[in-house]
C-alpha cells in the first residue's frame, strides 16, 4: 500500500510507521507564528490577527455580515469555483458559536473572499521537511547523549556483593570531582573481560547537522516572506550577485502575499464599505507598490 500523509501521521495502509506529532508540531506552529507576523493591518472592524491566521492555514477568508455578531471573518466552506479556480459562492463558518445560518454568500456581492497569496497558494502548504527537522534533532541528542557514555570502573567481585559499598562510593566520588555529571559503570572483574568496548571513536557530525537544519528553516522562512540572512553576509559564504538574488525571491515572496491582501482591502471598501489596508511588518521603506494589478472580480 502507498504511504501518504495525514496531519503529521505517517501511514501505511491502516499502519502508523511514524507518528512524530509533538516534535513536528513545534516547528509547525513555529512557522505559523512566524507567517502570522509578516503583515499587518492599518483600520478597525476585524480582528486582523484571526484574520492572518485563516490566511495562512486555510489560505483564504471570508469577511462578511454575520446576521447575529456582525462584521466577520471566517473559514470558507460550501465553495463553489468560478472557471479560473477562483471561489465565487461559499458559506461561512465561523470558529466558535452559532453558524451562519447556511445562508450563501457570493464573493464581491455581499462577501469578500482574501486570499493568502496573490498565487492563491497556502504558504503552510509550501512549508517542507519538517520531518528532517526533526530527525536532525534527535540525531544531535543522540549523539549529545553518546559524549557523556559511563565510565567503567573494574572492582573486584567482593565488593558488588552484600558486603561494604565504601569502596563503590569513593570511586564514584573521587571520579564527580574530576568530570561533573559523570555516570559511573561499576563492572565485576570477573567478567570484565567479557566486555568488548564500544567504538568511543565515532564522527561528532552535531555541528554539521546543525547548518542543514538551519539552511531547511532559513528556505521555509523565506518561503513566508521573512529574511533570513545576515544583515551584511561574509565574503566567503554568499557573492554579491547571490545576495541581489536572495533579496529578489525574497521581495517576490513578499508581494504576492501583499497583492492579494490590498486586492482584498479594494473590495472590502467596494462591498461593504470597511476601510482597512495591509501592511509589511518587516519593512518601513521597501513595502511593494501592487497598483496596476488586475481586479480580482
């Protein structure tokens, strides 16, 4: 049977082969914390920071009358498309309380429909390898793990019986005076020469692990508009012309969540008559200037 993916359960059929929800979990409401920090909102009515957070998990919102508490945004269910993959009809669902009575609402009529990216792609869709994130993880605590292994201290056989453990408790004391936090192994001599050492010897690759982890987050970040590189990036690592690049992906990314936020501001004041306007949270002088794009009716 073909494996595939389910809120962070990995399956096999009716076999979990991975379930890593906690771990995975971290990092998925990292990046969600992150994304819903990357625009704000200039204006009153709406509660903006439910309304980002629709934005990004569902990749779109409704804003709309709700005939009980007003002004509100909430999940678009119900949809129905128009021919370019647009949402035209929806019913509103709202997080908590009453529905919306099964009324439809029609995008740009009595609704506006936002979406989280020009594109009108989810941005948590585009998130990726948080799995690996998190195997890097664990193999750095094993490997943390591995640098403090026991010491073995050899004591004759006598002393491990139901005689005096002075002896036990002076090595164990003489040994945590030298190394702090050192575990001790006391081994019979007996069969102390039974015991086949492990190889002490292995690769501490933690560091390296490290930076592929970091090079993972530092994409998925810039995947959300967020710059992740140095302020002023070292000769040896990044050229001038791959900082231009990073710089332009970066200010792409950027836009077209911006663009699809001031084409849904336009029609929250066409429709119902609501003044809000978006706005970079990370920029004060290199915010993009998305007039010229077409109408989202």
């Amino acid at each position: 049977m073909n494996e595939y993916d389910d809120d962070w359960v990995i399956y096999q059929g009716n076999r979990i082969l991975r379930k890593d929800i906690d771990k995975i979990a971290y990092y998925d409401k990292y990046f969600e914390r992150l994304a819903e920090n990357v625009y704000q909102w200039k204006g009153e009515g709406l509660d903006f920071a439910y309304l980002e957070k629709l934005l990004y998990l569902d990749g779109m919102a409704v804003i709309f009358v709700h005939p009980t508490f007003g002004l509100k945004c909430g999940h678009v269910t119900q949809k129905s498309y128009s021919p370019e993959g647009k949402v035209r009809k929806c019913i509103p669902r709202l997080e908590y309380g009453t529905e919306s009575d099964n009324t439809v609402y029609t995008d740009g009529k009595d609704c506006v429909i936002i979406y989280d990216t020009f594109s009108m792609m989810s941005r948590r869709n585009g998130i990726r390898k948080l799995d690996t994130i998190t195997d890097i993880d664990d193999s750095v605590n094993v490997q943390v793990a591995n640098q403090k292994f026991p010491l073995v201290a050899i004591t004759d056989d006598s002393t491990l019986g139901h005689g005096s453990s002075k002896i036990i408790d002076k090595i164990t004391y003489a040994m945590k005076d030298l190394y702090k936090n050192a575990k001790m192994l006391f081994i019979p001599s007996s069969i102390a020469g039974s015991i086949k050492p492990l190889n002490l010897n292995t690769a501490f690759n933690a560091i390296d692990l490290m930076q592929v982890q970091k090079s993972i987050i530092n994409d998925n970040k810039e995947w959300l508009g967020i710059d992740s590189q140095d302020a002023v990036p070292k000769a040896e690592r990044k050229i001038v012309s791959e900082q231009e690049g990073n710089n332009d992906t970066l200010m792409l990314f950027r836009d077209d969540g911006f663009k699809a936020r001031k084409i849904g501001a336009k029609k929250c004041k066409d429709v119902l008559n609501l003044d809000i306007e978006p706005m970079l949270s990370l920029s004060t002088d290199e915010t993009p200037n998305p007039e010229g794009t077409e109408n989202d009716n």
